[in-house]
C-alpha cells in the first residue's frame, strides 16, 4: 500500500466549482482541510505535527497579543479560509486584518469564507510542507493585495518576508522581525528553531 503524500494537489481542469459549491463541500467535509489556489486547483492540506502546532500557535500569539494592545485589526486563525480577490481560497497559518476594511463587510461575509485578502499573513513550513507550494502561496497572497507576509522555515532555520511588488527578503534566525506600517510598533525576535 502506497501512503498519500499531503499537500495533495488535485487538478480541476475542466471542472469549475462556485464559491457557493466551494463552500459546501468544505461544510460536508470538515475534517479535510481543503485550500483552492487561483487557478480552481483543489489542495488537501496535512495536519501538522506536535513541534509545528506549538510553534503556529506560539506565532500566532505574539500577533494577538500586539493586537489586543493596540486594538487596530481582527488576528485570524489557521482554521480561517479566506476568498482571495485573484479567485483563490486560502488559509494562512495567521492573518491580521486592518479594522475598517473587516468592518466593511456584511455580517454574512464575515461569518462564511471572508471574501477579502488580509492585510498580513503567516505561513509556518511543517515537515509535510512544499517549500516550492508555499512560496507559490505566498506569492497568491501578495498578487491579492496582502501587504505583509512572513514564511518561517524551520528546517533551513530562515524566514522570508514577502512584500508587494519586491523578491522576497530571506533571513537566518535569529532575527527581529518589524511589522512595518502594517503592523505598527508589532516586533517579533524569532530564535532558532528546534527542528532542523
């Protein structure tokens, strides 16, 4: 028995799901995380192990806590699918969004798959993970009008930060990360990982 390698990629060609069919089939299958890139390809996301979930979980709280702070977005969870402008859907490991632009939508948006690209994403690389998916996505992200993403990969002990219209920046850790004017005063020092 062959074992199913995750992410898988299932191609659509010729196959045009709705973003209301779309949604269904993700409410008829809740325990497969499912993404759709820009394209209408189908991606069958893995669950992450022990080490990973810490570490999102870890990042993500950093961000939450500037956030309660300063009062100036919503923090998204990994769980969070949003529908991206350029047609993808996609579920960052965190996201931050500006607090007029998720006010500006109806309560119905804001309680289905939001139809809004974030203003700042995260993506973690697990061991299950492409590195070539991910910065596929992060590159989605950016062409949708995300302003501000980071990419940590633990096992190259690096983080890149993603930027419209600029090659990522690639650094080895430990760094400080800034939130530039997307995230105002939001430092983050990120050390080595324990996972190479």
């Amino acid at each position: 028995m062959t074992l199913l390698t995750l992410p898988v990629v299932l191609d659509m060609s010729g196959v045009q799901l709705s973003d209301a069919q779309f949604y269904q089939l993700c409410l008829n299958n809740p325990d497969v995380p499912l993404e759709r890139d820009a394209r209408g390809a189908l991606i069958v996301m893995a669950p992450v192990g022990g080490n990973s979930g810490s570490y999102e979980l870890e990042l993500g709280a950093d961000l939450t806590n500037w956030n309660r702070r300063t009062r100036l977005g919503t923090v998204f969870s990994s769980s969070t699918l949003f529908r991206l402008p350029n047609g993808g859907d996609r579920s960052p490991d965190a996201a931050w969004i500006e607090q007029s632009r998720w006010l500006a939508l109806s309560l119905e948006d804001r309680q289905k798959f939001p139809p809004i690209a974030p203003d700042f994403v995260m993506e973690l690389r697990s061991l299950t993970d492409s590195l070539e998916l991910l910065r596929a996505k992060m590159q989605e992200y950016m062409d949708s009008g995300v302003r501000l993403g980071w990419l940590f990969n633990p096992q190259a002990q690096q983080v890149e930060i993603y930027r419209p219209g600029m090659p990522p920046e690639v650094r080895s850790l430990p760094t400080e990360l800034s939130g530039e004017s997307v995230l105002p005063g939001f430092l983050l020092a990120v050390e080595p990982f324990e996972e190479a």
